[in-house]
C-alpha cells in the first residue's frame, strides 16, 4: 500500500457516495494503488488544531513535534542554526 498526498483540513472526502468519516485531528492520505482517500489511525499521525501539536506514534503530543519511536536523519539543526 503506497501513503501519498495528505489531506488538507476541512475538506470532505467521499469514496462514491459515502464520506470517508476519521476521527477529530486524523488526517487523510491518498492510496495509490486503491485510489481513493482512507484516515490514518489515530495512533500512527494526528494534528491536534487547538494546540497546533502534531503526534507521530503518539495520539496525545505535548509538544509542536512530538514523536513515539526512533527518528532517522543525515543531520539535525537546532536552535536556528543556519548553513
């Protein structure tokens, strides 16, 4: 299963007739391969709008990021730093 093009907040999907129903802060991702639009799990992505806080493997962030897991990157910069 491919996850590609999330959602943008507020729009109303609908897979023929019927909407595509998530849960408040569950965000929307296009299945190539099905064509058509599906929620993720809570647990796995959401965006909390009151708090403008988004969870990664986490339904319940505390912070702007806040990430369950391991996260893998070429590098990190924090505090402003610039190139």
């Amino acid at each position: 299963m491919t996850r590609e093009r999330y959602s943008p907040v507020g729009v109303k999907v609908f897979r023929g007739d019927t909407e595509v129903i998530g849960t408040d802060g569950v965000l929307l991702y296009w299945d190539n391969d099905l064509l058509a639009w599906f929620p993720t799990k809570e647990s796995e992505l959401v965006w909390r709008d009151l708090t403008k806080r988004l969870g990664i493997n986490n339904s319940s962030p505390t912070s702007a990021l806040d990430v369950t897991g391991t996260i893998t990157g070429t590098r990190l910069l924090i505090g402003g730093v610039t190139e």
